[in-house]
C-alpha cells in the first residue's frame, strides 16, 4: 500500500434550518396562494429520489395545502422505479418516511395513466406536439393525478448524470418522466439520453399546457446533501425559473477537487443517488461513458 494521508474537503454553501417552515412561507406567497383553489383535490407528486428531509417537506406541503382549502393526496411519481408497480413505489415512498399517519395524507399509487398529448420528431431535430398516430410519442400521465383537480409535484432540482440541457433532474423530468409511469417513461427512454435536452422540456410543455400543475415545490441542496432553498414556482413559470435553479444547483455541486486519481473508492451507491447508483457529475461516470463536459479528476479506476 502506498503513503495514505487523511483529506478534508470543505465545502462551503447555504443551509436551511427549519424547512418545513421554508414550505409554508413558500406556499404564503401571494402568487403561489393564488394558484390553489379551496375545495380542490390536489395531487402531491413525490419521487424516489432521496431529498433530504423528504418526510418533513411533504408534511409541510400538506399542511400548506389544506390550509388553502384543498383536499391532498400523495402520488408517486417515479416512472418504473419501484419494481414498476403501484405497491412497489407506495413502499419505496414508506421507507423515506412518507405513509398516510407520518404526513397526514393518503398515498394513493398507480400504475395507470392517461394520453394528455403527442410529439413528434421536427426537421431541426427536436420534438414538436402533433396529432397523433404513426411512429409519434404519447405523453403519458399518471391516472390518479390527472383525475384531481390539481398537480402540486415535490421535486430536487439538479445536474442530471447522464446529459446536458436547459432542464434537467427537478420539475420538468418529473413532469415528462416521473409523473408518466412505466409505460409512458419507458417509451422516452427509447429516444435516449442523446434527445434527452430537447425532449423533456418538449413533453413538460404539454403537461404543463394542460393547466393541472398548479405549482412546484423545488429543493435544492448544497454539496453536504442538506436542503440549500426551497421555492414554489408557480407551473406557468417553470420552463424559465427551472433553467434558474439548474444554474444554482450546479454551482453546489460537490467536487472532487484533486487533478488526477489512480483509484477512486465510492462508500455508497443506489438509486436514490442516481440511476447509475453513483453521482457521474463527481466522478465524471455516467450511463454513456465519460460524463460531457466533466471538469473533474481524470480517474484511472473506480
């Protein structure tokens, strides 16, 4: 074994520390209290990924919620994680703490969804909305959520692993991938990471068009994994304010700060972290490959 030597990292960043009180200010805000209809049904979105504080945020959105009049339900929006099943995904939200008496709203899980939309390819090599039929995709949504009157989803926005764009991991994925369940993820999936960048705004844009999203509770956190902000960005300003938080999010980001390693040892991977299991924007790994754009260590072995 060669000379080892203990390195500390500091990484200095914004903590919050109550955010369940974050939520309710954000909910507070006029224009975001506005956009919340007493006596509506609303649907709150929750993902696999593993936000910090998860359960406490979701409880404070409840509250939140129902003091604006409205009934609340938790959907999971987490496209085929969770053995691609409603019970799965009801139990992967269980072990992050979210039940019906930890967070005081039912949790109401399907697999089923409802077509609310179609793209297809464009001539510059995008994604347009159309009528439908041939080789076009079907924008796909979850059946419980769309059913209610609104859609509030709880979301981390961050650098995505496996590609580059305007938007990445945070309110449009989950609108585009998340909320679409297996079928409807799986079928932009096939289009590959490569179409991601113009794919997910593209099939966002329709859900967000069909005036069900409310608003977004977005978290992003610091380096440490601790919650940095919380905003409520109401659903007809996500495709601006989301880019925004992508900008902030990144400057967050932990790094490996030394030039080259010869043998890099990862404590920790799964699911919650990523879909690869381990963060590709610190060790530059991603599904592809060498992760576009990675200004880390070159790393010889992980």
């Amino acid at each position: 074994m060669p000379a080892m030597h203990l390195v500390h990292q500091e990484f200095p960043g914004p903590t919050l520390a109550d955010a369940a009180s974050e939520v309710e200010r954000a909910f507070a805000r006029p224009e975001i209290a506005a956009t919340i209809r007493p006596g509506s049904r609303v649907a709150l979105a929750v993902g696999s990924r593993g936000i910090a504080g998860i359960a406490a945020i979701v409880t404070a959105a409840v509250r939140s919620l129902r003091a604006r009049g409205a009934s609340v339900v938790i959907v999971p929006a987490m496209g085929s994680h969770g053995g691609g099943t409603a019970a799965g995904q009801t139990d992967v939200l269980a072990r992050y703490g979210i039940t019906e008496a930890t967070v005081g709203a039912p949790v109401v899980s399907a697999m089923e969804t409802t077509v609310v939309g179609h793209l297809r390819r464009d001539a510059a090599g995008g994604y347009a909305p159309s009528l439908g039929g041939g080789d076009d995709i079907q924008v796909h949504l979850d059946r419980i959520a769309w059913e209610s009157d609104l859609i509030v989803p709880v979301v981390r926005v961050k650098p995505h692993t496996g590609f580059r764009g305007p938007v990445e991991s945070g309110i449009c994925k989950m609108l585009a991938i998340g909320l679409a369940k297996h079928e409807g993820c799986s079928r932009l999936h096939r289009e590959g990471y490569g179409n991601f960048a113009a794919l997910i705004p593209a099939a966002a844009h329709i859900v967000l068009g069909t005036g069900r999203i409310a608003c977004s509770l977005a978290v992003v956190e610091n380096a440490h994994d601790r919650t940095a902000q919380i905003e409520a960005v109401r659903g007809d300003a996500t495709l601006v304010r989301e880019p925004q938080l992508l900008a902030l999010a990144r400057t967050l980001m932990p790094r490996l700060l030394m030039p080259a390693i010869d043998v890099l040892v990862v404590e920790r991977i799964g699911k919650d972290i990523s879909g690869v299991g381990m963060d590709a924007n610190v060790t530059g790994r991603s599904e592809l490959g060498l992760l576009a754009d990675f200004a880390g260590p070159r790393i010889a072995r992980i």
